[in-house]
C-alpha cells in the first residue's frame, strides 16, 4: 500500500523524528510507512499518524 505520508509530512516542514515522535510511533516503522515498505499497518498506527499531521486517514491513501 502507498500513502502520502512523506509528501504531507514534508508540506508541514517536520523532520521524520519529529513526526514519528509526535504520533508515538518508532522512526524505523514510520519510514517503512512512508517507503511503502509494509505490508500490514494498524489503524491505530495511521489513526496516530493522521492526527500527528493533522488531517485524516483518509488523506493518508494515495488513490
């Protein structure tokens, strides 16, 4: 699955750390989001994502 995760992160001008430590999640699994390199994500993890950033879950989904 890919999300937009890096691209929007990037829009707010936040660093990786920042927003894995914001959204209480380990930097390696957020690079792993955003480098579409997991198979499986909870809804808890996007749902912290989502939030960190400031938007919604589904912002997060490329379509």
């Amino acid at each position: 699955m890919k999300y937009k995760i890096k691209e929007i992160r990037r829009d707010k001008e936040m660093t990786l750390g920042e927003l894995a430590e914001k959204a209480k999640i380990a930097p390696p699994l957020l690079s792993a989001l955003e480098n579409g390199k997991l198979k499986f994500v909870t809804t808890e993890t996007l749902l912290n994502v989502a939030n960190a950033l400031g938007t919604s879950v589904d912002d997060l989904f490329c379509l």
